[in-house]
C-alpha cells in the first residue's frame, strides 16, 4: 500500500475540523459568504505557509551570509511571490 504525498495546494480535498471565534466566522461569511469560506480559508492558510516558508529560507541565508537589509527582504518576497505565482508550485515545506 503506497501513500501518496502531496504538496502545498496540491491534492485532492479533504475535510478537517476548524474551530474559529464565532465573530471571525460571521466576518468571513460577511465578506465572501458561506459557498465561498473554504476558499477563503484555504487562501489565507497558504498565505501564511508562503510567509513561513520565506522566513525560514530569510532565517537560513542569514545564518550563513549574515544580515539582510530589509529592501532585500522585501524584494526576496516580491520575487518569492512572482515566480510561484506563475509556476503554481511551491516549495516544500521544511
């Protein structure tokens, strides 16, 4: 029985249980309504796994080349965007 792996954004769904405050909820289904709040939660997940997976790479470089200014940061994250955005992968999480 072979498990298969799959990457960030990648896969078929599955169900999870999620516990959110009742005022977090209502705002979500506020702004994109109840058809929509998986999407919206599935973005915003990715979005945070995006900045983490950054923050890691940031936290390693520095590690070994010393400080990064915050322009190149900020340009590291711009570039980090663009070519995943394009290329709809990401990078494996660490």
């Amino acid at each position: 029985m072979s498990e298969t792996s799959h990457g960030i954004g990648e896969g078929p769904a599955t169900r999870v249980s999620l516990s959110l405050p009742e005022g977090t909820a209502e705002a979500i289904r506020a702004r994109v309504g109840k058809r929509e709040f998986s999407a919206f939660i599935t973005d915003a997940v990715e979005r945070e796994l995006r900045g983490q997976i950054l923050d890691e790479y940031l936290a390693d470089y520095e590690r070994r080349k010393g400080r990064v200014s915050e322009d190149a940061q900020n340009r590291a994250r711009q570039i980090f965007d663009e070519v995943f955005a394009e290329e709809e992968q990401w990078p494996a999480a660490s």
